[in-house]
C-alpha cells in the first residue's frame, strides 16, 4: 500500500499562520499602505483627485488645531500612564498575599475592564453632567459650588482622565499580581536577613522582579494613551465634540472629525501617519531603555 502523503513540518506551521496572516494583510498592513498613499492626496471621498506630495503634513504642522491636539495628547497620555501603573501596582502589592476576601476585591477592581467603553462613559457623562448630574448634586447637597464638569474647557479633560484610569487601572493590576507571585520569596528572606526594611525590598527585589511586566505595562499603556478616542466620542458631544474649545480634542478624535465630518481623508491620513511615527518612535525609544532597568534573569 502507498504510503499517505503528510503535510511537512513548516507547511503545518503555515496552515495555522496563514488566517491570521491574511486577516493581518487585510485589516492591518493594506489600511496603512492605504493611509499613506493617501496622505500625499487631497482625497475627500469623491472620484476625483490628484497628488499633492507633503502639503498635508506642511498644513498639520502649522495648524494650531492640529498642534492642541498634539499636546493634549501627550498631556493625556503621560497623566493616564502614570495614574494606571501606580494604581495598579499599589492595588496589586496590597492584593498579592492571600486573605479572607481577596478574590473578591481582585474582581471588583478588575470589573470595569470587561465593560463597554462606551457604557462607561454613558454612565460618567450622566454623573457629571453639569445642570442636573450625580456628582453636582452631591456637591450642592454638602454646600459646595457645582462645577462645570464635561461643559468647563478646564474640567473636562480631567473628568475623561478619570474615567479611563478608573475603568483601566484594574487590567494592570491583574498583570502585577501575577509578576509578584512570580516573584521567589527566598529572595525577600535574604533582604530581610541582611536587615532590610520594606522600601529596601521594594525598590532592589520587587521592581526588578517584576520589571518585565512594568515595561510590558507602560508599554501597552502609552499606546492606548495616543490612541484615545472612545471616551471623548461618547462623552463630549459625538460626532460634533471635541469638548468646550477644543480641550479634549485629542489627535485620534481630530483624525475622525477630518475624516467624517469635513471628509479630508487625505488630511486626516496625513495625520494618522503622524500618529504611528510617534507611536512606533516612542515604542522603539521604551524598547532601547529597557535594557538599562529590565531584568529578566531573577532566580
């Protein structure tokens, strides 16, 4: 009898890369080739257009809109990261040992994570909403001044800052827990032999031990940092948003109204090519330093 024929070793490799790989080419690799090709046009959605090579870059770089979008961007970026990894590491340094209920208070910080963006912020636009929200009510209730909230240029950013480190903060300490458990607890014996107190322990055995994950951390965190959008959506008026004045118009809410609202695609792709240089520069700068703090030989 013939032998069956098998497949070889690399072409069952390739049988299971293959999905991803294409749905990589499709929804992936092609939009960006797309977005770049574009950004050299004055494309906006009719059949006609021609080839303006880097005039949309020259007008975002000396578009005041586009440069405030920058800013708040990283202003947004740097308070949020910041926010999530503290609050994540603090919640899972307090929640890593074992007792009565810890499960419980992992879940609850960790819920907001598994919700809807986009019902958060629905939820938190009603809270602080300025003429008859929750938290304006508290305040008046208590003798306080109502504030402005998602309607004042000063307050609003602040309020969407909230909202995504409340509802993110819980992914990160998840991540930490499990680096902390990782963590061998003969090197915490022979800190405490050699008379160490708890800060001594926490910045020589628990920051490199649990290095890999911060810098796995900050870098998951920056990226959705520069990519914000859901929130300022839903909570600063649609389509039509941006906040009072600009002030939560972030550059990944600047590239949609571009594109669907005035439909300056060309523009908006010149934009968004901007924001993967910076994403992909600032990712590229966190990778060269990891190597002066990143340990990853902790026995």
């Amino acid at each position: 009898m013939a032998k069956k024929k098998t497949l070889s070793e690399k072409g069952i490799i390739l049988s299971f890369l293959l999905p991803s790989f294409i749905g990589f080419c499709i929804f992936i690799l092609l939009p960006m080739i797309m977005a770049f090709v574009l950004s050299f046009t004055n494309y906006s959605g009719g059949p006609s257009y021609k080839m303006i090579g880097l005039k949309n870059y020259i007008v975002a770089f000396s578009n005041s809109s586009f440069i405030q979008s920058l800013g708040l961007t990283f202003k947004y970026m740097l308070i949020t990261v910041i926010l999530q990894i503290v609050l994540g590491l603090l919640f899972a340094i307090l929640l890593s040992k074992e007792f009565s209920g810890c499960s419980a208070f992992r879940s609850i910080y960790y819920i907001p994570n598994i919700l809807s963006s986009v019902a958060v912020g629905l939820s938190f636009m009603f809270i602080f909403e300025p003429s008859s929200g929750l938290m304006n009510q508290l305040f008046m209730s208590i003798g306080l001044e109502p504030s402005k909230w998602l309607a004042g240029s000063k307050d609003a950013l602040n309020v969407i800052i909230t909202v995504s480190v409340w509802q993110n903060f819980g992914y990160y300490m998840v991540l930490f827990i499990g680096g902390l458990q990782n963590i061998p607890r003969t090197l915490y014996e022979a800190s405490e032999m050699d008379g160490a107190n708890f800060f001594q322990k926490f910045i020589h055995v628990t920051i490199p031990g649990l290095s890999p994950i911060l810098f796995y951390g900050i870098t998951i965190a920056v990226i959705r940092g520069f990519q914000a959008f859901d929130y300022i959506y839903v909570m600063t008026g649609g389509q039509q948003g941006g906040g009072p004045a600009g002030s939560t118009n972030l550059i990944a809410f600047d590239i949609y109204i571009n594109s669907f609202t005035f439909f300056r695609f060309g523009y908006a792709s010149a934009e968004s090519v901007i924001l993967m240089i910076i994403i992909l520069f600032v990712t590229y700068i966190q990778n060269k330093g990891q190597k002066r703090w990143v340990s990853y030989d902790i026995v």
